[in-house]
C-alpha cells in the first residue's frame, strides 16, 4: 500500500520537529529512515502511525488520508512496532501476539481458531513459538522485541512500521529481524518504513532510504544516492568512508578519524609513512587522529595503504596501480621526506617494485631523521625478492629503530616530539601538492 | 445537637469510671467539716469528689462553673449573680446564657477563665483537663470537684455546693424539695409490678447504636421513673449494640436523646418493632434526663410519664 | 485462561458466593438455626414455605437486617473489587485502588458536610446522606478529570499526580470541617472506617444500578483494557480510541466507586487487594479478572463483615478494620512473595 507524505509538519510547542516533509513510499517497498537523534525521525514515524497529529499537511495511505480512518480500520491496515515494548501486569507471550487481532474482534467476540492460527503463524515467522507460554515480563529486551513484531505481524497489516525494531538485538537477530522485514515487503507485497540507527544495516536492507537532517529531508532515494561520505558529514559532522559491500555493493560506512577535536597532541609535526599492502592504514589512521601531520609514498593506485591515505585525505605520493615505483615518483617521495620529521616504516611486503621505498627510507636515515621500522613479524616472511630485499631491510635495520608493537611506536613518538621539540617545531609545514 | 448531647454525656461516663471513691471522700468531707452550722467562717477547707482537700480563703464571690449541671446547681442555690463565667453548654436557666463563656468542655481557655479573676473554678471530672486544673491551681485560683453518678449523690453535691458557698440554707431547702418529689414519684412507682414496667431502650444515635447500660445516670433515672432499661442486661456505661442485638430485646419504648423520632418511625427495617409498631418512640430532652443537676426530678417525671403512655 | 477452566472458575467462585451469602445470613449476633434462616428467605420470596411459626422478630431479624446487609456487603464488595481492576489497569498501576484518585475523599466531604448539616440544624437526614456522598465523589471525579486534562488527552501520570493532590486538598477539607463539627468527629470517624451497620434495602438499590451497568460497561471494555496495558501508544496502534476508552473506563470505575462509598464509608483494601490475588490465579486478562473479581470481591467483604458483627458480639467493630487487618498483611506477602508479580 502506499503511503504518501505530503508537507507534513509538526511543533512541539515551541519547537518545530518537523518541517515540509514530503516523501512518498511505493507499495511493497522497504524504506527506512535514518538521521542522527533529534532529527525528527521518531516524529515522522508518529505522525504516519496517527500518534501525533502533524500541525500542518497530510498523510494518505493508499486512497484514503489518514485522518478518514477509524482506529480499527488504521490498526487493520497498519501495525507500528516501537521502541517502548513495556507491557504492564504478567501477559503470557501468546496473550500479548492475540491482541493484534483486538482490530478484528468485537466487543464480546473472543479469539476464533482462525486467530489463533495466525498468533501462532507470526510466533512462528518471529521465531518465538517456544516463548509462547512465557510471561512477557520475563523476556529479555530482544526477545520482547520480537514478541512485539510477532504481535504486530498478527494484525496482518499492508503498512508496517518499526521504530528501531533492533536497537536491543544482538548483531544475530538485528540481521534475522531485518531479514523477515525485508521478506515481508519483497515477498508478501507489505511496505514497510522503518527508523534505523545503523547506516550499513539501514543500506543494506532497505530499498530506498530517507536522511533526516533538523526536522527535513536532506535525501532520499536509493540507498548509494543517500548514503554519500559528504551527506554523512553534513547531518552527523563526521567524516566517514563509504565503500561499496564487498560482496553485493550497497553502500557501507565506515568510520574515520572525527572531525572533532578530541584529544590532538600531535600538533601539526610531520611524519612521514612508508607502507603498502595494508600494513599502514591503521598506523596512519592513529596518526592522523593523534593530530600528526600524516605523508605517504610512495603507494601504488589502488593498494588498501593508497586507499587509507585518500580516505585520511593525508598527502599521498602515487604510483600507477601495477607499477614499480618509478624514480620520478623516488624523486617526489625523497623531496617529501625533506620536510618529515619522523619516518615510519611499516611491514610491507617487498617485490621489486617498491624496493626504492627501502631506499628512501635509508637515505631519511642517512639525513639524521628518526626512522622507525615496524617489526611486529618476522621480516622472512614478506620478502618476495629473494634476497635483495632482506639485504637492504637488514640495512635499514641497523640504522632505524625497532619497533615490535604499534602502542610502543607511538610513546617513542611522543618522547622525541617533546624532548626534542624545540627543535623539530615545524609549525607551519606546506604540505606539497599531492594527489587526493 | 444530636451526638452533642450523648458526648456530653459519654464524658460524664469516664469521668464516673475514673471517679473511684468520690462520693465516700465527698461525705467525709462533710463530716471532717462537721454540721451545718450557718455562719461558719471561712477559712473553710472541703474534700472534692477527687479527694482533694480544698480550702477557700473566703466567701467566694466569682464563681467559674465548667459543666452545665453546675450552673444549675448555683443558680438554684440563689448564687447565680456570683457566677462570672461560664461554658457554652451551660443554657440552663436563662440568665446562665448571659454570662461570659469561657469555652467548652473540649476547649477550655485557661488564660480566659484567670481573666475573670475567680475565686473558684467548679468543675466535673476529667483527665483530658487536668492540665488546665494544674494551671489554675498554680496560679493560685482554687477548683473544685463536683461530680455526682447517682441521684443520692446529686443531692450531696448540692449540700456540697451550697456549703462551699455559704448557702446551706438555699441548699437545704433545695435537697429536702427535691426529696420529697423524688419519694412522691417512687411511691407512685412503687405500685406498678416489676413485669409491667416498660421495656426501655435509649437511642443516642442513628448512624451507630449507641444506647447506655448499667452503672450510668441515665439509666438509673429509667429505672426510677419506672423502666426497665433493656441495655443494662448487656453492658455497663455507653457502648454500642449490634442491630440483631438490638432486634433481639425488642423495646416496646424507644427513648432518643435529640429529635429524631421521625427517622425512627420511618426506618424501613425496623418496622416490626414493636416500639416502632405501638409509635412508643419518644423524644426527650437531654438536658433534663442527663444532666446530674437540681432539675433531676423533673427528668423523672417526664420519663415517668412517656413509660406511664 | 482456556475456556473450559474459565468456566469452571466462574462456578466454583459462584457457588462460593451463593453459599457464603447463605452462611452469612445464618450467622450474626443472635443465634438463629440455619433451617429456619433458609425457611424465612424461601418463604419471604416464594412464599412455599410457611415460617408463620418462627416468632417475628428472628423473621425481621433475617429479612430485615442480615439479608440486606450480606446482600450490601456483596455488592459493595463485588463494586469495590470491580473499581479497583479497572484502576489498576488504566492507570497501569498495581498500588492503585478505587481510592487512588479521590473518589473516596470527596465522598467524605459530602458526608461530612451532610453530618454537619444534620448537626447545625438538628434535621433528620440520614437518607440523605448517601446522596450527599455520592455528589462529593461525582465532584471530586470531574475535578481531578479536569485537572488532569491536558489538551485533549488525560496522561496517566497527571491523573495520578491530580488524584493524589486533590485526595490531599480534601483530606485537609475534612480535618477542617471536623473542626466545625467539634464532638460531632464520632460519626465521621465511624463513616471513614467504613462499616455495613445500620443499612436496609433502600441502600442495596442505591448501589445496584450502579454495579449493574458500570460492570456492563466495564466487561465491555475488557479487551481495550488489556490492549492499554501494552501502553497508550501500542493500544492507539491496535485499534483502541485511547482517549474515549480510558474516560469511559475513569468515570464508570469512579461511578460505581462513588455508589459504594456512599453507602458503606471507607472500606479499604478489597480494591487493591482482591485484584492481586485473582490476578495470581486468572492472569492479568480483564476478560476473566473483571468478572472474577467481582465474585472474589463480595464473596470476600461478605465474610469480613462477617467477622465484624460477630467477632465481639453484641457490639460490632467496622468492617474497614477487618478488610485492613486482613488485606495488609497480605499486600506484604504479596510483595514478597510475587514481587515480579507487582513490579513496582
């Protein structure tokens, strides 16, 4: 069934929660609603249930606007599942799934089989049919979360609508709920709008997705449409990587170093990271959080280092993807190292390639500049040259100080930076051009 | 006024029950003050009904009196122009109303009873006011307790009275009045045989079944005036009876304390009772059948005559 | 609850009433023998059996006095436990009772004040004064109704606050008029202990209608009463018109409340009691509570009163007191025993 929002708004006293919100779901869709806490979300999914009345605008549902309907001809066509699942007194679990057919019953009917068959059917669809006899009290949060969908499935409904039908499920059932919500829209034509928190639960099952942004859409659509890192940015203030799903390629989020200043002691020193092949993106990440000024190279287009630096927006020396470094890229790499005042060298798997990297790495070393060389692993492991490689990582070795664990790297950081302060104060670094 | 009157008299009763040898100290007193000699001087010291010696200076000349019967009592012992206070129930006789009230007997002032400068404060028995009677005592203003249970002892509490005033022989003549009538009445008693008389219940409410039973004045003044109180078979003093109890002794005469012998009459589910049936039900007044005081008799001749019906 | 135990549940406590109704008209302060107790009542109302040789009083003694008061006692305790339910599963409240939101008080003040003008003008007005009660109850509902009102809503919580500060308010009304009153306090003091003594017929009509539709409305509403304990939100959501649903159930629980303190004073715990324990038994469905109650409620305020006319024969004590010492106790055992059951 259809549901179309049309300029709803809504104040709460002297607050406008909502504000020209216009949207419309498509029969059978799944679309959820995301946006941080207090964009109105929680009120948007009121206004469409009839618990709050929108101060201006309307909702129809089907052909009908919303406000026609009886309460029993509304609990007939949709069925809310919220965030508040209390239920007073010692209901048993069937008891509470039965009183989704109350829409159904007069005054004095009781329950028929046929009610009772479908109590049993959504027990069985939620996955609750052994909770059945069970006091609803005793019931764990997600299990009453599931009880209440079950009761809300019973009200066989065209429209259903969840308020963070996981927020007390662990990662198991938030992925089985949303599963038979999903089922429920594609399969049996149900539409469903749901209030998600979760971005990449939200993107991955959903169909269409609204962000709301103070009380308005800021986007709405497909999932890869909404979901976009500068989307995200503006409506939670962080930074955020959005990668395609490995396997299926909905929109994921991943997290990055905030925007917020938090807790920066790095003040702006240079350090400059020699990785690749996914041994430096968490050290980078550390970094640039720690509030260093993070430099790369040289790394290959593509390799999962190259893509860390893009995301960290974190100056890069780029090589092309498949490529040894080239010694123009060497060139750049060096004249980057010039102004850094530490270097890192994390575990990178050594081809023939990216050996001018160890160079590099060297001649910092030969500059006098504190060259610190990740050694969490064995280096045999990851020589691929057989043999030039480990000759020129023993060389570096002996010039650069040996670091087996990550937290230790960045306390000896932190001692040369305030020993030596005074010293290596860059306070106003250019960073070169680089590729973004 | 209707559960006025039966409280009133409900205060009476713990008084009585507190009251342990009252009346022999009281006629010791009379003895350890010798005759009646008119003239006597004061200092003059007496035992009141609490067995408390009480010497009055001299003649009292402002009085306080804290119960009604008291009023009573000095107004017909001719003393009533000596009487400067007293309390809001005290209605008998007329001039008593114009005196200055110095509360009830739930709410005594102190402070307004030493305003009037008494030289002696008459009062019933009473633990609740103990206090104030401490209060007047240090202040150096004499009370005095006056607190009669039977009709005898009405009589010596106005010998009492009278003495304790100079007025013995207003109170002499009173008492002997008093006798006489009383002895008229119980002759004319007397001749009805004890299973003629009326079976008596006493009603003091209609919410609760109060009604009085043996040991208390009013029922004594049934018995006198020819009754058989029905409650005193059950209980001492005031208590309350259940209805079936109630039903079960049948009264043919029903004697309420305050107005409310229509509601009586027209209780639905009482009505074969056989008081209720005869219409034996009768309002009295309180004051003259509950009030220990010199209007006693008079009680006894109204009771005499509702029975006598 | 199944069905077939449904059933049998409502004949067992029937039969328990029935028979506690027969029981406590053949016992009271006077001995009466069981067959002549049975003979009178057969006789008073299908005169087949002839009780023409039973004297009159033990005839007006069983007709007149016990037979109305077990009859009373039934229905105000059927009334009381029926006003409690549905109290506690609107306010969804198991501390509330059909006291909870001032019903009682202003059924206090109203026969206080029909007391006082008894009083001051010495009229005969007991008859009046069940209507006087009844006015002060129905005023105090709307008052406390309107108090709560927000907008067009009456949020539990402000009805409890309401309840609680205008049963307050007038507490302090009556502590004030017991001060006019003076030595008058007596009689208050025994209405608010709340008692059966000193009541006839006309009593029983007064409350009948009330119980007879107000349980009506309240079975009728049964359902919607349970729907409103998934909370006011989920109940709009499945269907139930919240707000109507609650002002009917708020002004028929007041009602039948009202009706019963009129006639019967104060008489504490059924309402808060009897709910719990059949709750134990029957679970929280209203389909089966409501009516459960109601039995449980008068087969249990029949016995207490019982108790109070017979325990210190010939006097009585009021039945308040018993329902407390039993209920109490109880309330405690309860507490300990099923806190879940309670949650509070």
């Amino acid at each position: 069934m259809r549901i179309e929002i049309q300029d709803i708004s809504f104040t709460y006293g002297n607050h406008q929660v909502l504000e020209g919100t216009t949207f419309h779901v498509s029969s059978g869709k799944f679309v959820g609603i995301i946006g941080p806490n207090g964009s109105g979300k929680t009120t948007l999914l009121k206004v469409l249930s009839r618990i709050l009345q929108p101060t201006a605008g309307c909702v129809r549902i089907g052909e009908q606007s919303l406000s026609e309907l009886t309460q029993k001809e509304l609990a007939r066509t949709m069925a809310v599942v919220s965030q508040d699942t209390n239920v007073g007194y010692q209901f048993s679990v069937e008891d509470v799934v039965l009183m989704g057919r109350a829409p159904y019953l007069g005054r004095f009917q009781s329950e028929s089989l046929a009610d009772y068959e479908i109590a049993r059917h959504a027990l069985e669809v939620t996955g609750c049919t052994h909770l059945r006899d069970r006091s609803i009290l005793e019931l764990s949060g997600g299990e009453r979360q599931r009880v209440t969908i079950a009761r809300a499935l019973a009200q066989q409904p065209k429209v259903l609508l969840l308020d963070e039908p996981t927020s007390h499920l662990d990662i198991g059932y938030q992925q089985e709920i949303l599963d038979l919500v999903k089922r429920l829209s594609t399969v049996e034509g149900l539409t469903v709008v749901a209030v998600l928190h979760d971005l990449n639960l939200a993107a991955y099952f959903c169909h269409e997705l609204v962000l709301m942004h103070q009380g308005k859409i800021l986007a709405c659509g497909q999932p890869t449409d909404v979901l976009t890192a500068d989307n995200i940015e503006k409506v939670y203030a962080t930074r955020v990587l959005v990668t395609p799903h490995p396997v299926f390629g909905t929109p994921q989020i991943s997290l990055l170093p905030g925007t917020r200043e938090q807790n920066k002691h790095g003040e702006n020193h240079q350090i400059h990271v020699i990785a690749g092949g996914g041994s430096g993106g968490e050290i980078m990440r550390d970094l640039c959080d720690a509030g260093y000024k993070v430099t790369a190279g040289v790394l290959s287009v593509g390799d999962s280092d190259w893509e860390a630096a893009r995301a960290l927006s974190i100056p890069v020396i780029s090589e092309a993807p498949f490529s040894s470094v080239s010694p123009e890229r060497h060139q750049e790499n060096l004249a980057m190292l010039e102004t850094a005042q530490a270097v890192i060298l994390t575990e990178i798997p050594l081809g023939h390639g990216n050996l001018l990297n160890l160079e590099a790495a060297l001649q910092a070393a030969a500059a006098g500049k504190p060259v610190y060389m990740i050694e969490e692993k064995p280096a045999q492991n990851r020589d691929f040259t057989g043999g030039p490689g480990q000759e020129l990582l023993t060389k570096v070795q002996q010039q650069a100080q040996s670091i087996r664990e990550k937290t230790e790297l960045y306390r000896a950081l932190a001692e040369q930076f305030s020993s030596s302060g005074q010293l290596n104060d860059f306070t106003d670094v250019t960073r070169p051009a680089v590729d973004q | 006024m209707r559960k006025r009157n039966w409280l009133v008299v409900m205060l009476l009763v713990v008084f009585t029950l507190t009251l342990v040898a009252g009346c022999g100290q009281e006629n010791g007193g009379e003895e350890a003050n010798g005759d009646t000699d008119t003239g006597k001087t004061y200092p003059l010291t007496l035992t009141d009904a609490a067995g408390r010696e009480v010497t009055l200076a001299a003649k009292p000349e402002r009085i306080v009196s804290i119960m009604p019967s008291l009023t009573e009592i000095l107004f017909a012992l001719d003393a009533g122009e000596r009487v400067v206070g007293v309390t809001t129930y005290c209605d008998y006789p007329a001039a008593a109303k114009e005196k200055e009230v110095i509360g009830d007997l739930y709410n005594l002032n102190p402070e307004s009873i030493l305003a009037l400068q008494p030289d002696l404060v008459l009062v019933g028995k009473s633990e609740t006011l103990q206090q104030t009677f401490d209060f007047l005592e240090q202040a150096g203003t004499p009370y005095f307790v006056v607190d009669p249970q039977t009709l005898d002892e009405i009589e010596e509490s106005i010998v009492t009275v009278a003495k304790l005033i100079d007025n013995q022989a207003a109170g002499e003549a009173l008492v002997t009045q008093l006798k006489a009538d009383r002895l008229a009445l119980e002759t004319k008693v007397a001749e009805i045989p004890a299973e003629e008389r009326a079976k008596v219940f006493v009603l003091l409410d209609t919410n609760v079944l109060y009604t009085v039973g043996e040991g208390t004045f009013l029922s004594e003044m049934i018995t006198t005036a020819g009754g058989n109180n029905l409650a005193s078979e059950i209980d001492d003093a005031y208590f309350q009876v259940s209805e079936e109890a109630f039903f079960e002794l049948d009264p043919e005469v029903i004697i309420c304390t305050f107005p409310m012998r229509d509601e009586v009459l027209a209780r639905e589910t009482w009505q074969d009772l056989s008081a209720i049936k005869s219409g034996k039900v009768y309002d009295v007044d309180a004051n003259s059948v509950s009030r220990p005081g010199p209007r006693y008799v008079q009680g006894l001749e109204l009771l005499y005559e509702v029975f006598a019906k | 609850m199944k069905t077939r135990n449904k059933y049998l549940l409502y004949t067992l406590l029937l039969s328990a009433l029935v028979v506690s109704v027969i029981l406590a008209t053949a016992v009271g302060a006077v001995a009466i023998p069981p067959r002549e107790t049975f003979q009178i009542i057969i006789s008073r109302l299908t005169g087949l059996w002839q009780s023409s040789d039973i004297p009159a009083t033990t005839q007006a003694i069983i007709w007149n006095l016990r037979l109305p008061r077990v009859l009373l006692g039934l229905l105000v305790g059927a009334s009381l436990a029926l006003a409690g339910v549905s109290f506690q599963g609107l306010l969804r409240n198991p501390l509330a009772d059909p006291f909870t939101i001032g019903v009682s008080s202003g059924a206090a003040v109203g026969a206080t004040i029909a007391m006082l003008l008894q009083q001051t003008y010495q009229i005969s007005f007991t008859q009046m004064l069940p209507i006087f009660a009844f006015a002060g109850a129905f005023l105090a509902m709307f008052f406390v109704y309107n108090l709560a009102r927000i907008g067009g809503q009456v949020p539990v919580v402000t009805l409890l606050l309401a309840g609680v500060v205008v049963s307050s308010f007038l507490s302090a009304v009556i502590s004030l008029l017991m001060v006019f009153a003076g030595e008058d306090m007596q009689g208050i003091f025994f209405w608010l202990s709340g008692g059966l003594l000193m009541r006839s017929w006309s009593e029983i009509w007064f409350v009948l209608p009330y119980l007879l539709i107000g349980s009506i409305i309240l079975f009728t509403y049964a359902r919607d009463l349970n729907v409103l304990l998934m909370g006011e939100e989920a109940a709009l959501t499945l269907g139930v018109n919240v707000e109507r649903t609650k002002r009917v159930l708020l002004v028929t629980a007041s009602l039948i409340t009202a009706a019963a303190v009129s006639v019967s004073g104060m008489i504490g715990f059924v309402g808060l009691i009897i709910p719990h324990a059949v709750r134990i038994v029957t679970g929280p469905d209203h389909r089966v509570l409501l009516p459960a109650s109601a039995l449980v409620g008068a087969t249990f305020l029949i016995w207490a009163d019982v108790v109070a006319r017979t325990v210190m024969i010939p006097k009585e004590i009021p039945v308040g007191i018993i329902t407390a010492f039993v209920g109490a106790p109880f309330f405690i055992y309860l507490l300990r025993k099923k806190k879940s059951e309670i949650r509070l």
